[in-house]
C-alpha cells in the first residue's frame, strides 16, 4: 500500500460541509508554514546548494594544494 500525501487528501474536502473545509485548508497551511519554518532554522540546504558549495571546495582545495606546491 502506498503511502498517501498531503495533496491527496484535496480530493476528499469537498465531502466534508464548508466551514470544516476551511478549518482544514487553514491547518494545511499552518502547518506547510511551521514545517517551513522549521527547515529555515534548521539551516538545511537544496541538494542544488549543496553540490554547488561542494565544487566550489573542491576548487579551493585544488588551488591551495597548487600553492603549496609552488612554495615547496
């Protein structure tokens, strides 16, 4: 069985009488805010951002190790 997500359960509001389908697009977005949030605080990156900072030390590393042979 697969595991349902959040955009799944969109199909469902219109069972439910309107002003429980607002409470529920509100806690939706309240709680898409809060997990948003806490990711900000987190400090985590895109993979993107990651990979990027990951070559660009790895080009540094490159430069300092041609450096250092320079000098020796």
């Amino acid at each position: 069985m697969q595991d349902p997500k959040l955009e799944d359960f969109d199909e469902y509001y219109s069972l439910f009488p309107r002003p429980i389908r607002a409470l529920m697009r509100c806690f939706k977005q309240e709680c898409n805010f809060a997990i948003r949030s806490m990711i900000l605080r987190l400090g985590l990156v895109s993979k993107q951002e990651y990979q990027v900072t990951q070559d660009l030390l790895i080009q540094a590393q490159e430069k300092i190790k041609k450096l250092e042979e320079q000098l020796s």
